[in-house]
C-alpha cells in the first residue's frame, strides 16, 4: 500500500524518536537543540538516522516560546509595492539570515487600521525585535510595543521614537544632484514628491533643496506634489520658461514614474526639452529615452544595517539612539545633457 501523502501523516512527535532511537526524550532534546557535543558520537548518529527515517521536524515555534526565544524579527512596511521598500526588505532578510533568524513581514498599504492590525498580530507572534519603515500614524502603539521589544527605523523618524534610525543622508543627495544640474547649466529647478503628509524623509529633502537654492545665485525653484493636478501643473511649469534650462528633480521612484508619463503625455522631447535627475535607481531608468540620471540609494546595505542595529539591541546594547546615514551615488546618463 503506498505511503500516505505527508500533508495527511500524522506530525512525528518528539516522544516517537526517541522510542524508535531507544533514547530518552531529554536526549533527543539535546540533540536538535544544538547540544550534541554533550551526547556520545553513536547516539547522536543514530539520532541523525532516525530522525531522517521518520521525517522529524521540530517545532521550531514551540522550542523558541519555551526557551523565550523565537528567532523571529518582524518587518512593518508601509507599500510593499514600493522598489525601495522591497529592495530594503531583501537587505534585512539576507542579515537575518546570515545571523539565523526569519523575517516575518506585515504591509500596511499605507491604511492606519491595517498598521494597527500588524502591530497587534506581531506582538502574538512573539517577534523578538521591529523594524518600522511605515506612516508611523500610530506612534502610541509603537511606542507601548517600544517598551518590550528592541525596534529600528528605516528612511522615516518618529520623533515619539527614541531609537536607531537608518537611512539615506537626504541633505547629500539633494547637494549632489543640484551640484550637478547647476554643472549642466540648468538654472530653473522644479522639485517633485510624494504628498507631504509628514514623512521626514520628505520633508527633509524639500528643506534640503530649498536652502541648497537658496545658497545658489541665478538659480530658482518650485515645490510639486505628484497629486491629480501634477499634469497641469507641469505643463505651467515648462510653459515659463524664461528663466534659462529647466529641470525636473523627483524625489522618489513613484515621483519620476508620475513626471516621466506626465512629459510623455506632454509630447515632450526627453530629453531635450527639459532635463530630469531622480532619486532613487529603479531598473527602468536606463530604458527611458537616453535613460534618467539617477542618485542610487544603497538599499540593501540600509536593510542590512537596521537589522544590524537591531541585532546590538537584541544583545543588550543600551547606547543612546543613533541615527546612521548612508550616501547616494551619482549615476549619470542622458536625461541631464549639457546646456
């Protein structure tokens, strides 16, 4: 008669293996617990022989609540749908796994209730520490959830928050990219964000680009959010162009993705007519007209260095909060040619 499939078998229990094995459970305990330089060299192969016979797996859940570790760190993210946000991701799950511990990831979509949702769920999950890359609309609840578990910012502060933040240096980037555009000659400069709806790192980069201007003479500057009204907006924009070469600078991926359809839509020669940098590399900068010139944010080294952080404060750091930068990178190409 064949085998029943495994979805249908009964789990194999602990108390099993070590009837099959003729140990007691204790010793089986120490084996999968990491313990088995404790055990003499028959009995732990012959542990390894019966385990892999009957198809043992330990309940790693079980094992971590009992001993007060579960090996989990939880992820809260505010639009997983966003580049940076999954390339940041993919940098904290490669520490995690270097270290030995699983990512456990809540998106919110941007919804306040669904942020609060996660927050509750990963408290039952028994994480062991938090990185928040989120609104941070409930800075209440994070900050009751502060108090059990170790938690890391990426890209956004909360100032409620009293705890590592890791990011991009927004003041570099925006010097780097006006140093750059005033090399080229452009000398009138529309900045384009998402929504200021009190994301630091947002208004961090319009401060950033509003005093860097100011401390640039013959050079001006407009402030747009990509909202319904960007298309009009910009079609005013390259409409007064009196002041000398303009040039448009997006402060994220989903910001160029909105100027370069709204150009498009313009009948805009890219990238003739007006010049355009961007933060943030995404894949398809390269296969827009002569490709965006681009400030690479080093996404996974940022991912890496939150669970880094986090990890210190897993293993009792109790330094003050520090908050770590890391630089962009210029990647010139064809959208800022030389005027």
């Amino acid at each position: 008669m064949p085998d029943a499939p495994a979805h249908a078998r009964e789990r194999v229990t602990i108390s099993e293996v070590a009837r099959v094995a003729g140990v007691s459970k204790a010793t089986v305990s120490r084996y999968i617990g990491g313990d088995r330089q404790l055990l003499a060299e028959a009995t732990a192969k012959r542990l390894e022989q019966v385990i892999e016979r009957l198809g043992y797996r330990p309940n790693q859940m079980a094992r971590g609540l009992k001993r007060g570790q579960t090996r989990l760190v939880g992820m809260l993210v505010a639009d997983i749908l966003n580049p940076y946000s999954v390339a940041v991701m993919h940098g904290v799950e490669t520490a995690c796994r270097q270290h030995g511990y699983s990512l456990v990831v809540c998106n919110t979509n941007r919804d306040d209730e669904q942020e609060r949702h996660h927050l509750v769920a990963l408290q039952s999950y028994n994480v062991e520490g938090l990185i928040v890359n989120t609104l941070g609309h409930h800075p209440g609840e994070l900050l009751n959830l502060q108090r059990d578990i170790p938690m890391v910012l990426v890209d956004r502060q909360l100032p409620e928050l009293n705890v590592d933040l890791v990011g991009l240096d927004n003041a570099d980037a925006v010097e780097q990219a006006l140093d750059h555009l005033q090399a080229q000659g452009y000398r009138d400069i529309l900045a384009v964000t998402e929504p200021l709806d009190g994301t630091s790192s947002r208004l961090e980069r319009v401060q950033a680009f509003a005093a860097s201007i100011g401390r640039r003479p013959g050079m001006r500057q407009q402030v747009l959010e990509s909202t319904p009204a960007l298309n009009g907006q910009l079609a005013s924009f390259l409409a007064g162009n009196g002041h000398g070469p303009q040039a448009i600078f997006t402060f994220n991926g989903i910001a160029t993705l909105a100027v370069t359809r709204a150009l498009h839509d313009a009948g805009c020669n890219l990238f003739a007519d007006v010049g355009l940098i961007a933060l943030d590399d995404l894949d398809w900068y390269p296969l827009v007209g002569s490709g965006i010139t681009a400030l690479a944010q080093p996404t996974e080294r940022i991912g890496m260095a939150a669970f880094d952080s986090l990890l210190a404060r897993l293993r009792g750091g109790s330094g003050a909060a520090r908050r770590i930068d890391f630089k962009a990178n210029l990647i010139i190409r064809g959208s800022t040619p030389r005027q």
